[in-house]
C-alpha cells in the first residue's frame, strides 16, 4: 500500500519480497523510507546472496553460534530472530563493531544503519577490493562510496560531498 510502481526502490523491494528476503509490516505496508537498523541490514544482506539466516538448520546454528561465541559482540539486545544473521555476519567478517569510543567493540544493532556502513558491508560480502584510506582528514567511507560511484550502484546525488572527489 506505501510503494508504488513510480518509486525508486520498488523493484527491488518486489523482487526481494518475492524472493522471501522481506515481508513488509502486518500492515500490509513496506515503509520504504523508514530507517533500517544494522541488525536489519544484516538479514537483508544475507538474504541479497541467496542465505536465509533465519531459518538456518540446528547443525548449523550450532557451528556458527561454535565460531560466533570465540569473538562474539559484547551487546546483550540482538533480537533473537536475527541473531544468526549477525552472529553469521560476524564470522564471514562483513561486519564489526565500532573502532572507537565509548562503545568500541560493540555492534549495536538496534542502531540505525547509515548509507555508508551498507555500502562497506555490500561491498565486503561481494568480496570487492577497496583501497585504504590514505587521507585520514577524509571519513572512513570515502574509499568504500568512490568505488561503489564506480561500479554505479548509486546515482549521483546519494553522496553530495563525494560526488565529485577524485578517488583518494
């Protein structure tokens, strides 16, 4: 009812809709333009190369809870439901915890994911090659959006301040 054939993302939602990735709200509604948590992104991205981290069998909730709890985030609030998406995400190294700060180490999956930590993490899960960042007054994602620019997975205009950087 809240996406429409003339949206952006229409397509895609159908498609991963279609494909069981998604479900929409019990209300029949997708909220396209409602923030997605990383907890959220997670199931998402795993769902985009085909892996239902929800349904994974007991044996293998078993190995990957085994691998999961030798470097498991510190955070006590994953949703149960998606808790095999980040402990899996975890272990294929697709995601991490903060680097810094007060919350250094944790996931903090209840958190809203920005357009930058999906674009590393898309990026990291299709195993594509991203440069470091050499001009550390840059943000951390510069590296990880001018190669996205590249391989256009975003129009111009998503990233105003890159838009026209050269690659760093």
């Amino acid at each position: 009812e809240d996406i429409f054939v003339d949206h952006e993302a229409y397509l895609d939602v159908v498609e991963l809709f279609i494909r069981g990735v998604i479900d929409g709200y019990a209300d029949a509604t997708f909220r396209p333009e409602n923030a997605i948590t990383r907890e959220e992104f997670t199931k998402l991205n795993l769902g985009a190369v085909c892996i239902d981290c929800t349904a994974f069998i007991e044996s293998m909730q078993n190995e990957i809870e085994s691998e999961y709890s030798t470097h498991a985030f510190p955070d006590n609030n994953i949703d149960p439901t998606l808790y095999y998406c980040v402990a899996h995400s975890r272990n294929q190294e697709l995601i991490s915890g903060y680097k810094w700060g007060e919350y250094e180490g944790y996931y903090l999956p209840r958190n809203t994911m920005s357009r930058a930590e999906a674009t590393k993490v898309l990026l990291e899960t299709a195993d594509v090659y991203v440069k470091e960042i050499s001009d550390f007054t840059l943000p951390w994602y510069t590296n990880y959006i001018v190669e996205a620019q590249n391989m256009a997975l975003y129009p111009e205009g998503r990233f105003m301040e890159l838009d026209t950087y050269p690659d760093s």
